[in-house]
C-alpha cells in the first residue's frame, strides 16, 4: 500500500526571518531530516516549495530524494501549497501523509507508526493523526479517496476542516512523541528546539 509524503516548505518564515526549511537540527536542515523520516515510509516525497524556491531546493542536501514542486500561489496560505503537493501525487498511492516543514522534531518511530497504522486500518477510517498528551499533531495521513475534497476546499479554508468533515473516519494514534507537537514558527522557538535536541 503506497503513501506519498509532502513536506509543506513554500512559506514566507517571516517571523524567523530566513527560511525554516534550512534551519539546522542534528546537522541536517529541516528539510532533510524530514525527507529522510517520511522516505523511509513514502514514495515519493514531494516538497513544496515557494518563497525563495530556489535557495530552499539549492540548500537541500536529499534533493535527490524528493520531488520538488513549486507553488506558484504560495502567497495564498498553507493550503494553497497542500493543494500543490496533492497535485503531484501519483496515481497509484493509496494515501498522502503530509506534514509542515516547521514540525521537524518527529520521530522516525512515529512517522513508522503512522504509515503502519494506515495501511493496517479496519473498515471506515480514512484518516491517521498522531497525538500527544490529548493535543493532536502532524503529519496527517489521509486515504486516497480524500485526496479530491482536500482540492476542492476554497481558498478560505483550512486542511483542517476536511479532517473535521470525517470525525467518525479519523484513528487519533496516541503516541509519546512531543515533536508531533513542537511548531518552530519563531526564533525562540528555534532556539528551545537545539537547546533541548543537544541536550538529548
């Protein structure tokens, strides 16, 4: 049972002030530390890039391991950009799991855990969400048959409310994994990230 996995990069990171795709964890950037979970699981992985495209694809040391496609219309918002990326997806994927590139801290474990719990699902459930601690987080896996409704919504909308749609279809896959959680959007945010990664 295939996955694709997209990797949500075209954002502006105006609150960081450079592109969080390239951020550094571990000594690998964002970007590749997210490439390298989700392809261990996913084919393909698909980034979705738009502000400074180029610097986020040039930067990348796992270019070769994604398919990187552009968003014109990353100005737009998130969704424009998961709208994107679902655009790519091949025809023979039985589902997408997708994932912000400013959530890097997941773990290998859980991204395994997910696509596991997606391709051994019962009957109905057409949605895999992770969720720590009660709060749940990315990435999102979603079955095939989804894939049409999440193009449809308009531009005002947000992923979430197709997930919202199939409440009785969504498995909330609790796990101990703080990084489904951990959202990088500010500096100090950042600075928590690396403070608490070499600290591991």
């Amino acid at each position: 049972m295939k996955l694709a996995g997209l990797i949500l990069a075209a954002g502006f990171s105006s609150r960081m002030g450079t592109p969080k795709a390239l951020l550094d964890l571990g000594g690998e950037t964002f970007v590749d530390r997210l490439t390298g979970i989700l392809g261990a699981e996913c084919d393909p992985v698909i980034v979705v890039v738009g502000h400074e495209a180029e610097a986020v694809r040039a930067g990348a040391a796992r270019e070769r391991e994604a398919v990187f496609v552009t968003n014109p219309s990353y100005s737009d918002g998130q969704l424009s950009s998961l709208q994107c990326g679902l655009r790519a997806v091949p025809d023979d994927a039985s589902g997408f799991l997708f994932t912000p590139v400013d959530h890097p801290a997941v773990e290998a474990a859980t991204v395994a855990l997910i696509a596991r719990a997606f391709r051994e699902r019962r009957d109905g459930i057409s949605i895999i969400v992770p969720r720590f601690e009660g709060r749940h987080g990315h990435p999102v896996c979603c079955a095939r048959e989804l894939l049409q409704e999440f193009l449809e919504l308009t531009p005002e909308a947000r992923a979430s409310d197709a997930i919202r749609a199939h409440a009785r279809a969504t498995h909330y896959l609790d796990t101990g994994d703080a990084g489904v959680l951990r959202d990088i959007d500010d500096c100090a945010a950042y600075d928590r990230l690396v403070r608490d990664w070499q600290a591991r």
